[in-house]
C-alpha cells in the first residue's frame, strides 16, 4: 500500500479527465455556495488546499476574493497558474503538502472541496486540520466535502464500475480494507487504444471521526449538507459538505 500515491497520480491522463470533467456551470454554483456559507465577499481572504488546477480558487478570485491554493502536485500547480492567467485573475499559490501551511491567523476562511479529504491517514489528516485552524483568524469558517467518509462510502461502494469523460474511458475497482479502514482504488484509464493504470487510497473515516478531529483542532461543526442545495446529510448519502467554525 503507498500511503502517499497523491504525490505522483494527479498528472498526465489524470490532469487532461479533470480538465473535462466538470461543466463551469457547477463551478459557479460551488462557487456560490462556498461565498455564502464560509461568510466572504470580494476582498476576503482565503485558503484553497488542496487546490488541484485551481477551478474553485479561480471562480472566487474573479469575484474579488483573495485566494491561495497550496498543492503538492506540480502540474496542478502548473495548470492553476495557467488557467489564471487565461483568466486575468490573480491568485496565490504555493507548491507543497497540504499539511505544511506556514501562516498564522491570516485567512478570513479556508474549504478543502473537491473530495481530497481523506487522502491522509488519522495522523496525517489531524495534522492538516490543526495547520488549517492556525492559518484562520477567530471565527473563520471551514468547508470540507468528502464522498469517502463512512456513511457516505460504506453503503454506495460498488466493487468495479465503468465511467466515461469525453474520450477517456476508466473502470474504477475498489476494495475496502477492513483491517486498516481504507478504499484502494485501481483506475485503468483508456484513451485512444492507449491503458493507464493508477491506484489511489482514501482512508475512510466516520462522520463522528471527523468531528472529533475538527473539535481537537479548536473547530465547531455547525452544519452537514449532502448537496450544494442544502439537503441534509443522513446515512446513505453519497456526499458530505461540512461547515465548521474556528473558536
């Protein structure tokens, strides 16, 4: 098991699916969504991490937000500081682990979107936790999504399944590990006669887990969505949005 397959995997094939993804019609609407429940107008300042190629952090700065991505991912950094520029938007961004967040009470809020909480182990995860609590200032808020805690994974896992974006083709064949509480995932990417193969892990956590690790790092939960239109989470669901605020 390499525990730290996020170093190498987001690049090539996997950079050129994420590209096509998402329709910038649900970006705005994240977008949306993240301005109204982190509590930040033009002029705040915010903290993207990880950030990916930037597509949340871009939407936001062209609304007149201050964002910083940190991401561990060159490439990503790479595609997010070129998107930008297409853009005409100025955004921060910084090149390392998630974990590694040099500031102190610097920003107005901080989200990790995009399902990459979980990448790290309990140890590892409680780490970017507290490094995100002391970048905040008091009563900041955090967002966190995650389609990989318990009760979101758990009931929904299906063991292969067959996806397609645009011309790329990949079957995902996931095994839960009981024993250590963790998804491995094989994709096999196809793409013009040409296979691929990468294999990712998410540590699956609980939804309690979570909270007590946010609570440890001087969070409060204040409220748990299923969906950018405000359902409520409840187990069964496929998708967690939490809000959490720094004491």
């Amino acid at each position: 098991m390499n525990d730290k397959w996020y170093e190498t995997f987001f690049q090539g094939i996997v950079l050129d699916m994420w590209r096509k993804a998402v329709p910038f019609e649900h970006t705005r609407a994240e977008a949306d969504f993240l301005m109204d429940k982190l509590h930040v107008s033009a002029g705040s300042s915010v903290l993207d991490a990880p950030c990916g190629a930037g597509r949340h952090a871009i939407e936001l700065a062209s609304r007149g937000v201050r964002v910083t991505g940190v991401d561990i991912s060159s490439e990503m950094i790479a595609e997010a500081r070129e998107q930008a520029g297409k853009a005409n938007v100025n955004i921060g961004l910084r090149e390392s682990d998630m974990r590694e967040l040099p500031w102190e009470a610097e920003f107005d809020a901080a989200y990790c979107f995009g399902n990459a909480f979980g990448y790290l182990d309990s140890v590892g995860t409680r780490a970017f936790v507290q490094a995100v609590a002391r970048a905040l200032k008091p009563g900041s808020r955090f967002v966190l999504d995650s389609g990989q805690v318990a009760e979101c994974v758990l009931p929904n896992l299906k063991d292969r399944e067959w996806l397609r974006v645009d011309d790329i083709l990949f079957l995902e064949e996931n095994r839960y590990d009981v024993e250590n509480g963790y998804v491995e995932t094989i994709y096999t990417f196809i793409r013009g006669g040409e296979t691929e193969s990468r294999t990712g892990i998410h540590w699956v956590y609980t939804v309690r887990e979570v909270r007590s690790m946010l609570d440890e790092a001087g969070f409060d939960t204040l409220s748990m969505y299923s969906s950018i239109a405000g359902e409520a989470f409840q187990a069964g669901s496929r998708y967690l949005i939490l809000i959490a605020q720094k004491r």
